[in-house]
C-alpha cells in the first residue's frame, strides 16, 4: 500500500484503538499501536462493559446495533476472561411517566427488529425479586449483554499481533503530524495513516478536537451470587446521561459472572482527577440502594473512576480530519466505547481502504463538527 514501514500507526491500545488494529491486520494492512500505558488501562479498565443498544439517536442505534451484531459474531472466538454473558438489560421504570417510555422505546425497537419485552410490576419482580417493591414495569432487551472489557482489549490485540501487527506499550506519543507519530525520547514512527484512539486523552496528542473528559465512579461489591440477573437500569438514566449539569448519578448495575454486583454510574465535567469523589460515590451507591434495597448491607471491595471521551453531540468522532485525510479519528464514544469499539473498527478501516460502509458513517464523521462551527 506504501513504501513507508507501517500503513497505519494507531495511538491508543484501548478497546476502540486494538479493536481496529484487529479489523487492519485481519484486512493485510501494515499495523503498529503505541500506548504510553499497557492494553486496555484507560476508560477501558474503568468501563462497565455493558454490551448495549442505544437509542438516543437514529445515528447511535445504528452503531450500538451494528457493534452489539459485532460482538454476538465473535462471541464464539471470546476467551473465557473476556466473560461476555448474554444476560439482558431491564430497563426499571419506576412509575407511570417512566412506564410511558418503556412503551415509546419498545415500539421504536420493534420497528427496527429488536427483540424486547414490556414487563408488567409481577413480571418483573419474578425475574428481579429484589428490586424494591412497587415498580411500575420495566423493559427486557435480551439481546443486551456484558464482558469485561480489558481482556476483551487484549483478545483483539493477541489476534491482531498473530496477523502481524506490532504494539509498543510504554511509549508516550507527543505529537501526530502527516505520516508520522512522535514519541517521548525523539522516537518517530511512520506510516501513511494514522488513528488517533487516546480516548479522552486524545486531544493532547492533537490540540482541537472537540472531546472532553467525563468522569464516572463505579463499585464493585463482594460476591454474592443470584443477587441480580440482569444488567439493570433506571430509565431515569437517560435524563443523567443527557444533562448538561457538571454532575449526575443514576441507578445501573451490572452481575458479574464471579457473583460481584458492579454499581455505576456518576458522570461529571470539568473534573480532572482520578481521585473518588467521596459525596458522588456515595449519592451513586444511595441511588443503587433506592432500588435494590438488599445492597445495603452487602460489602464494596473496590471503588474507582475513569474518564469518558465526550463530543457536543453525543455522537463517536470516526473518520479522517477535514484538515488532513491521512490522520483519523477514533474517539468521543463517552459511555458506549466498548459496546461501540467493533462497529468503529470496521467503519474506520473500510474508510482507510475506500470500501463501502455497512452502515452510513456519515454521522461520526469529524468533518460534521467543523461544520457546525461554520455555522455557530
Ligand atoms: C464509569 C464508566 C462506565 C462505562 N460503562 C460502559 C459500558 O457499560 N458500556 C460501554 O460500551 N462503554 C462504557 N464506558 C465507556 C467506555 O469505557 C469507553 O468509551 C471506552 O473504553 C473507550 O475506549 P478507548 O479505547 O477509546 O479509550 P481508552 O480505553 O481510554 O484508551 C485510550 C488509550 O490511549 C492511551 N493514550 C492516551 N494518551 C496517549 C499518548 N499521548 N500516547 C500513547 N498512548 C496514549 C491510553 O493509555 C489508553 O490506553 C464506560 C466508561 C466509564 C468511565
């Protein structure tokens, strides 16, 4: 494809930057990622790992869909610590206004094939005894399902490196220019593409990109086995993770497959620190209690934070720059990356090779932001 070493140089070994290593080996392209840190450290090791379809857009229920197909397809191929368990999501509706949604999405879903279930309050109790009683309903979609996302990260590495991609881990890049990625220490890498996945991180490495952090807290508690069932969420989340605010919190937990329940989520600007924000943890795990009363007693053994990559539109930056067709995005997937990694992966390779699309990539691309700023 070039005579340079690489035909594309990746900056990011998180889910989204080894998801599209995997897609550019798998398709014979020349491939090198660099992370300052090792596989799957950043959002990657903080995310819940909730395999779920959106939607918020038409443009985010095309991608979740088309990544959630992604994931069933390879699921298969998964290791055993990738975890990936089709468990469903319920959506709880706590009263009629959020029982009035649970039917608007039901429909919108129907509509597009998927398959979901309007759950009535003894439905519900039946498959998630304790919730606290006197819900009004939820909404089962039990093609939802969760994984653990840094070994999920490093499966697509392995299999990328056994197609011949390179990674270099440990390796901080400082600066991206056409053709060429720059390292700490004066390395340079070359190549005739190059993707920048940093995640949040990635307008350091080049200034203008319109992501911004967003933290989020989780917890993880001890092990107790048959507490829930289901990947469990507030309706009411949507209103948290739409709001403007600095800061929010919403009820979504998650069973792992060791029995551990995994309590999120909070979501906050303007907040650069890996610290747990002690009052946000703990209005996030009084949220958790308002619904699942039973965690009260039960013990947490971890808390920890990480950051989201947010764009104005809550849409995915993927695609080339307008200023430059050979360096491309691969970020701003705020709280869908892991879900959405296999449908970035795939769309941005098919623009690098010039192949058509499975699904219109319009929406993701960078130059749409650069649009908006024309006409602000
Ligand atoms: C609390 C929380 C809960 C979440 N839950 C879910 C969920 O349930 N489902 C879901 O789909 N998504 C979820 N997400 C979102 C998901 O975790 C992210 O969207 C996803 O991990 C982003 O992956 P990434 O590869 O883009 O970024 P990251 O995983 O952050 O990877 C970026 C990589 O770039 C590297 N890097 C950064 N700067 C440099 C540099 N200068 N040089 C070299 N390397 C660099 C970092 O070391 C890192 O490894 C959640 C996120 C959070 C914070």
């Amino acid at each position: 494809m070039s005579s340079l070493v690489y035909d594309v140089a990746i900056v990011g070994a998180g889910i989204v930057g080894s998801a599209c290593a995997d897609e550019c080996a798998r398709r014979g392209l020349r491939v090198v990622v660099v992370d300052r840190d090792t596989i799957g450290s950043g959002a990657t090791a903080a995310g819940m790992g909730h395999i779920v379809v959106m939607d918020d857009s038409e443009a985010q229920f095309a991608l979740t869909r088309y990544s959630q197909q992604l994931w069933q397809q390879l699921r298969p191929e998964l290791p055993d610590d990738v975890e990936y368990d089709q468990c469903g999501t319920i959506w709880v509706a706590a009263d009629e206004e959020e029982m009035a949604e649970v039917w608007r999405k039901h429909e919108y879903y129907r509509q597009r094939n998927v398959a979901t279930e309007v759950l009535a309050e003894p439905a519900l109790r039946n498959l998630e005894p304790n919730l606290r009683p006197g819900m009004a309903g939820g909404l089962l979609v039990s093609k939802d399902g969760v994984l653990y996302p840094p070994c999920a990260a490093r499966f697509l590495i392995e299999r990328a490196q056994q197609r011949g991609a390179k990674i270099q881990l440990g390796c901080s890049v400082t600066h991206m220019e056409t053709g060429r990625i720059e390292l700490t220490g004066g390395q340079e890498i070359r190549a005739e593409f190059l993707v920048n996945a940093a995640g949040a991180f990635a307008p350091d490495v080049l200034p203008g990109i319109e992501v911004k952090k967003r933290k989020g807290h989780l917890a993880i508690t001890d092990r107790y086995p048959g507490f829930i069932r289901h990947q469990l969420v507030e309706l009411g989340y949507l209103k948290s993770a739409h709001s403007v605010r600095s800061d929010s919190v919403a009820f979504n937990v998650q069973p792992r497959r060791t029995g551990q329940i995994l309590i999120g989520s909070s979501r906050q600007y303007g907040a650069e620190h890996t610290e747990v924000d002690h009052e946000i943890l703990a209005r996030m795990l009084r949220r958790a209690q308002e619904y699942l009363p039973g965690l009260g007693p039960m013990s947490t053994v971890r808390t920890w934070t990480g950051f989201r990559a947010a764009t104005p539109d809550k849409l995915p930056l993927i695609g080339p720059r307008p200023e430059d067709k050979s360096i491309f995005l691969a970020t701003g997937h705020e709280g869908l990356g892991i879900t959405t990694s296999l449908g970035t992966a795939k769309i941005l390779v098919d623009q690098i090779t010039g192949t058509k699309t499975e699904i219109p990539s319009e929406p993701y691309l960078p130059s749409r932001a650069a649009k908006e700023h024309v006409h602000a």
